[in-house]
C-alpha cells in the first residue's frame, strides 16, 4: 500500500531538454503528461495537442448572447414596457439601439475571455501537489518540469522515474497528492 | 520557499519586492500625492456644495469638465491602440514597452471615466441610468447617448483593466514565487490565482491576451464616437452635425499616435531602449502622426465649409468659434495639431527624438485647446441670443483638471512600484529565440 499520488516528476534545464524529454515520454506510451515552463512553448503545446480554440468559442458565443440580451433589455424597456413618444419617432428606433448592443457585446467577450479562460484551466485553484516539489518555484523563473500523471493507463512509479531519469531529468521523484 | 535565482529577469522582479524606493521616487509621489489632494478638495467642493462652484451655466453647461473627459480619453485610446496592436502583431517592441502603455491607457481611462460622474450635479444618484425600475417605475431612455456613455466608459475600463491583468497573471506568479514576506507571498499569490506555469494554461493564455487585445480596437472608435455623438445629438447650432464623430475619431487618433510618439521617444530616451525602438520606428510613427495630422487639418477645414454651408445659425455659431471670443483656441488647435506636425516632412525631425517629443506634446495640446473650442466657443452662439455670454473655469473646475494629471502620475509611480514594469515572461521568450 502507497500513498496516493498525483505522478512522478524532473526538472530540466532547457526548454529542448524538456522537448525531447516530452516526445520520450509519448514514444514510450504516456499518454497523460504535463509540462511546466516559464513562457510559453508552442513545440511541447503542439506536442500535447493543445487546441485553445475552445476558448474563442465561448467568449465569441458569450458576445453574441450580451449583444442579444443588452438590444432585446431596451427592446423590452423602451418599446413595450415604458412606450415614450418623443416626436412622434418610431419606437423601435433600432439604430440607437445600436450603439450600447455592440459596446455591451464587447463588454461579455472580454469577460468572457477572462472567467473561461479560468474556468477551463480550473483556476483559482492556488494549492496544488507540483507547488510542494523542491525547487518548483524556479518553474516561474528558468526551469523546465515534466510530470507523468498518475491518471495514465500505463503508470508505474519505478518505469515513469527510470525513464525521466534516462531522458535527463535531474531530480525524478514522486509527487504526493494533496490530501 | 522564496526563489533566490538570480535570473535575467531578476531586475524587473526585485524592483517591485524591494523594502524601500530610491528618494526621488518618493518625492515625486508626494508631488504627485499633493495634486491628487487637490483633485480630492475640488471633488468634495463640487460635490458639497454643488456644481454651482463651477464656472458652467446655460448655455456652457459641460464647460471644462467635458473637454477635459474627452481629452483623457484621447490619451487612453492612443495608448491602447499602441499596446493592442504591440500585443497583435507579435511585434518585438512589445516586450519592452507593452505593459507600460497598457498601465497608461488604464489610467487615463480611470481619470477620464471622473468627469462624466461629477459633472452629474447629484454624482451619487449616478446609478440612476442603471436599467432597473426605479422609484417610479421608469425605465432609462435608452436612445439617449448618455445611456451609451454609461455602458462606453464602464466597458473601456473594464476592458483595458483585463488587458492589463491577464498580461500580468504570470509576472504575478514570480513575484509570488521571490517575495521573501508571507504577506506579500499571499498578495502576489492571490492576484496570481494558483498560476504553476503549466505548458496547456500558457496556451490558453496567449489566446486570451490576444482575444481582448482584438476587443481594444473596435471599443476605440466606438468612445470617441460616443462622446461626439452627446455633441452632436444636441440642439446646439455648432454641434448638431452628423460629421462629429468622425471628427473625434480622426483627431483622437492624431492625438493617440501622438501620446505614443511622444512615449516611444521618452522611453527610448530616459531607458536607453535604442535596440528596442529603433530609427525605423520613430519613422514609421512620425509618418503615422503626420498623416493623421493632415486628416485632423482636412477636418478642421471641413468644419469651416459645412458650417459655411449650412443654415445661418449655424454658420452664426461656427463663426463666432473661429472669429469671436475663443477664436484664439481654435486658432491654437490648429496650430498645436496641425501645423506643427508638418515638422515631421523632414526626415531628420522623424529620427530626432526631441522633435518627436515636441510634436508629441504638441498634438496632444493642440487636440485639448480643439476639445475647449467645441465645447466653450461651439455653445457661445446658440439661437437665443439672450443667452449669449461667456465662460470661464473657476478655481474649482481648474482644480480637477490639474488633480487629475497628479492622479495619472500617482497610478503611474504606484505601479512602478508594485507591479513588474515589463513583462517578465515575454523578455524570457525573446531571451530563448535571441539563444536559438
């Protein structure tokens, strides 16, 4: 019996280090892998198959139904609940309507932006097992971590160690859960 | 555990963590402190005892207080145009640069977004243009181009803040990751919302930054737009055209590309970022500022020859703006805005950083006096002639306009001080690429 793990994990020193270590990785079979590094690399994203697309469609979509919602408000309040014959102008005046839908439309999409981009990375979330590993505050600074979760089909402790460790990982161990 | 590695970064990391700063900064905060103790004594006067402390009566009733909204609005679009299209075009100046403009924009929106509150007369029934049922069940008329404002100002800051922020997410996570007291672990870690750097979030990330960079441009010509569109909707002889807005759009852009000339040159000064900003550049945004300085001159004749061919009351009204009292300022914007950029014909004005200096300046007060002259000299003439009088700022509205440059410069030290000033983990990208 051992204790609850959340994956094994190695420090490296370059970001090609780390390159190559993730396309071992995958060679060999891991399939649930993640990387650490202090920018962002499009090779190991690509590597992963990382598709942020996702991300567009929600602030898009979450656009469209602010413009919808902020033109069917005055729509409702201007026309039908609170009629106001100013001149005798056609209350449904829809190009001053205008203005405030695309402003407000504007206004969802970057929120949008900003809460699914936290929702689908499940942050907040500011206690995490990899925060616990020796040294991994350097990942925010010059070094490059790789883990091999303990969700992956062909996980074994003593295989996943012995192979960051043959790639160049400096450090392998593993990361206890949280508990 | 705090970091001590000492990194290329380090620099920018340390500045913000250290205990103390250099004396001169804390002189110009006080200086800086003073002026928005200013801005504070002439905020409570015109709230206490009313808008009346202020020079504005019918037919002025905006007077200074929206000359000067729109004049900071001006410098917010101008440096979020130049921190959206750095971000956009992926653009190596960014680095350097990008989060300093964004710092700006926001803060020009925040002193922008001042004015339109306290001019109300009753500034805390402002929530009053909320769509909810107030006391009498009345709903906001929604066709009003104050509504619009509302939802203009309220969005531009919200936007230009989350530009700001989502940049700032991962430098967050350093600083977290240095600071040596718990306190400030636990301040840097909160703003940095549990960020670990993993390869997947920077993905995303990038595509956010992005995203709301794209949303910065659109929301620029819809402000300005915005803001013209109160003028125009108006009955005002001198206001009430169609051609406003596109009048404070291409005049805000000169003023914008002006403000980021006038930067560029500042930065590349005072930071030795010659590397960064180059000839080339400073060439490119001279000639970007001249030419929209000619399309501000083309419009400012075009003003001349609408007016000239409209009804007599308007001709009336324009005339007096560019002839009678306040000639002078339209005279001055013309000048300011428009002469003095054909400087920039010369090629050795473009590469100088003190002319671009000057020009900078120079648009930027000329783009102001044009503001005065629309919205003082454009209201002298309206068709009552028993309301044709004169205007001017008293010690009050004076007050806020010079607390508002103190509360820019406050917002600029205060986040020199605790935010990293350049984007940490975009000068770790470049550092790689220049290796590879």
């Amino acid at each position: 019996m051992t204790a609850p793990a959340h994956g094994v994990i190695a420090r490296f020193d370059e970001p090609e280090a780390l390159e190559r270590a993730v396309r071992a990785a995958k060679a060999a079979g891991y399939t649930q892998l993640d990387a650490y590094s202090p920018f962002p690399l499009r090779d190991v994203e690509q590597e992963f198959g990382v598709r942020p697309s996702a991300l567009t469609w929600i602030a898009v979509t979450t656009g469209f139904i602010g413009a919808a919602v902020q033109y069917a408000a005055q729509y409702g309040l201007n026309v039908v609940d609170y009629p106001l014959n100013v001149g005798g102008r056609p209350l449904h005046s829809w190009p001053t309507f205008i203005p405030a839908t695309l402003i407000v439309a504007i206004l969802w999409t970057g929120t949008a932006t900003l809460l699914g981009m936290l929702l689908l990375l499940r942050l907040p979330c500011l206690h995490h097992p990899v925060f616990a590993v020796p040294g991994f505050e350097r990942a925010s600074e010059d070094r490059f971590f790789l883990v091999i979760l303990v969700e992956d089909p062909r996980f074994d402790r003593h295989a996943a160690i012995e192979l960051l460790a043959a790639v160049g990982g400096q450090d392998a161990r593993e990361v206890p859960a949280c508990d | 555990m705090a970091s001590e590695v000492s990194t290329f970064t380090t620099p920018i990391a340390d500045a913000p963590l250290a205990r103390r700063f250099s004396p001169a900064w804390r002189l110009a905060l006080l200086a800086a402190g003073g002026l928005v103790g200013v801005l504070g004594l002439t905020l409570a006067v015109s709230w206490v005892m009313g808008v009346g402390s202020w020079g504005v009566n019918i037919p002025f009733v905006w007077g200074f207080d929206l000359t000067n909204y729109a004049w900071w609005i001006g410098i917010a679009n101008g440096a979020s145009l130049f921190a959206a299209i750095l971000v956009l075009r992926r653009h190596s100046l960014r680095t350097a640069v990008n989060r300093f403009a964004e710092a700006v924009a926001l803060s020009g929106a925040i002193c922008a977004g001042l004015f339109p509150i306290i001019h109300l007369g009753r500034p805390w029934l402002f929530y009053w243009v909320f769509p909810y049922p107030a006391t009498y069940e009345v709903w906001p008329q929604f066709r009003s181009t104050l509504t619009w404002d509302l939802w203009g100002i309220l969005t531009h800051i919200i936007v230009l803040g989350l530009l700001w922020y989502v940049g700032l997410i991962p430098d967050f996570a350093t600083m977290r990751d240095r600071a040596r007291s718990s306190r400030r672990q636990r301040i840097y870690g909160i703003l940095a919302l549990g960020w670990r750097n993993s390869v997947r979030h920077w993905s995303y990330h990038q595509t956010a930054y992005r995203l709301v960079a794209v949303l910065v441009l659109p929301l620029l010509t819809m402000m300005q737009s915005i803001v013209a569109l109160e003028f125009a909707t108006t009955l005002v002889p001198d206001w009430h055209e169609t051609r406003l807005p596109l009048h404070f759009v291409a005049t805000g852009l000169a003023q914008g590309l002006a403000i980021v000339l006038l930067v560029a040159a500042l930065l590349r000064w005072g930071l030795s970022l010659e590397q960064h900003i180059d000839d080339r550049d400073l060439d490119l945004l001279g000639k970007l500022v001249l030419a929209s300085a000619l399309v501000a001159g083309y419009l400012m004749l075009d003003e001349v020859a609408a007016a000239y061919l409209s009804e007599p009351s308007e001709w009336t009204a324009t005339r007096n703006r560019i002839t009678g009292e306040y000639a002078g300022y339209f005279l001055a914007a013309l000048v300011f805005s428009v002469v003095v950029p054909q400087l920039l014909w010369f090629r050795a004005a473009r590469v100088s950083v003190l002319a671009a200096a000057y020009v900078g300046v120079s648009v930027s007060l000329g783009v102001w006096f044009d503001r005065f002259s629309i919205v003082i000299g454009g209201a002298q003439r309206d068709y009552l002639p028993s309301m044709w009088r004169s205007y001017a700022p008293t010690l009050v509205e004076t007050g806020l306009l010079v607390g508002t440059v103190g509360l820019f410069a406050a917002l600029l030290l205060l986040f020199v001080r605790f935010v990293p000033a350049v984007s940490m983990f975009e000068t770790r990208h470049d550092e790689h690429e220049d290796r590879a």
